[in-house]
C-alpha cells in the first residue's frame, strides 16, 4: 500500500533514476498495465502500478464510476463532446489520491519530480492528465494513452496562464496515443487534446495509429524513446 492505494512494482527498487507511474482504464484489473513494464524495462527505471480504489461493475477497478452506456449512446449521437465538459463525481478525490501516492512514491525512491513520470490508459489517461494540470510541478512528464478530456473548463483553467504568457511553471513533455478508430473515445477529442497542450506550450510526442482502444507494438516502441529521451 502507496499513499493509501494498493500498488504492484517492477524494475530497478533499489536507486531508481526514473519513476514511471501508470493508471490502468476503467474496468480492468490492477495487474492491466504490468506487462507494459517488461516491454518498456531500462537499468534504472522503475515502474508503478496503482491500482484503483473502487469495483467497477464488471468486477474490474475505477478511479470514479463511468455510465458506459451514455458514455456509448453519447457518441452514436454525437453528443460526445458535451460530456466531456462534465467533472465527474470522484475525479476531485481521484485526485487527492494521486496526489498522496506521488508524495509516497518520492519518500520511497528519493526520486525527484523530475525524474518522475506519470500517465495511464484511458481512464488512467484522464487521471494522469488531471494531475498534472493540477500540479505542474509534481512530474517530470505525461503520458496519454488512448486518453480523452473530462472537466474541460477546469483544465483550461490550467492551460491558460500558459497559453497567455503568465508566470507558470515550465511545461512538461507529453507523450500521446491514439487508434483512429477508437470505438470508445473518440480520436477527434485526443487531438483536440493535443491542441490545447501544445497551444499552452508543452512539447507533445503526437503517434496517432491505426487501429481501436488499445496500445500495439509500435506505440510502446516510440514510448520507450520517448522515456529514455525525457530521463536524459
């Protein structure tokens, strides 16, 4: 148990250099996203897995609850854009929870933020993104893997200072992912995602695939680039 969450660890526990913490989507086991830590495996680097507090109905974990059925009828009306204005209900304690782990995570490893990356699939995706908008300061980067917008005006809130010029911490690297024929979120909103990232100054790694709701070969390929690059 990190930061009040139960988590699974893979890689350099001893002095780690980077710390890559990834959220599984809705629905999926805490195991979901540890094969990706083999794939993506250095010297130094050290994965973290958290896995969410809450049962999905499926039987998986959830960071909040989704109502996958309006989330699916939304976009076969194509009212899909105005759900992604909402906050969800638990998105604010979501948050508070990455918040905590992030603090274990440092005490643990020494790893400063800089070294820290943070990033999910899917809902881990929106989560991962929420928290770094809401602490700039509290990772070295982002990584958005088949991701969305949720509580949008709240994340133009955070970007704008940015896009305005104001004083702000510096921008984090972002690495993003999308299939173009994401059944279930849609790769139009991802690039609208990517726009408002890059319009507020962060550098964003954009591969955009062929394919649905998933994460293949090539994707882990340029994501392994993309950890080494921002490590150095």
């Amino acid at each position: 148990m990190w930061g009040g969450l139960r988590v699974r660890t893979l890689g350099e526990r001893a002095r780690p250099q980077q710390v890559v913490v990834l959220f599984h989507g809705w629905g999926a086991p805490g195991t979901d996203l540890v094969p990706l830590g083999q794939v993506l495996a250095e010297p130094g680097r050290l994965f973290v897995f958290p896995e969410g507090p809450l049962v999905s109905p499926g039987g998986g974990r959830a960071w909040w609850h989704i109502d996958m059925a309006r989330l699916l009828a939304a976009r076969d009306t194509g009212a899909e854009r105005a759900l992604r204005r909402e906050a969800p209900a638990g998105l604010v304690e979501a948050r508070a929870q990455v918040g905590a782990l992030l603090a274990e995570v440092g005490r643990r490893t020494g790893v400063p933020a800089s070294g820290l990356v943070i990033g999910g699939f899917s809902q881990g995706a929106m989560l991962a993104t929420d928290a770094v908008l809401a602490s700039p300061d509290a990772a070295g980067a982002l990584v958005v893997l088949s991701g969305s917008i949720v509580a949008e005006e709240i994340w133009l809130d955070r970007l704008r200072p940015r896009a305005e010029g104001a004083t702000a911490p510096a921008p984090v690297p972002v690495f993003m992912s999308h299939g173009k024929g994401d059944p279930v979120l849609p790769f139009s909103i991802a690039d609208d995602l990517r726009g408002l990232l890059q319009a507020a100054h962060h550098e964003v790694t954009w591969v955009p695939f062929a394919g649905g709701h998933e994460i293949p070969s090539p994707v882990l390929a340029q994501l392994q680039s993309f950890l080494t690059r921002v490590l150095r």
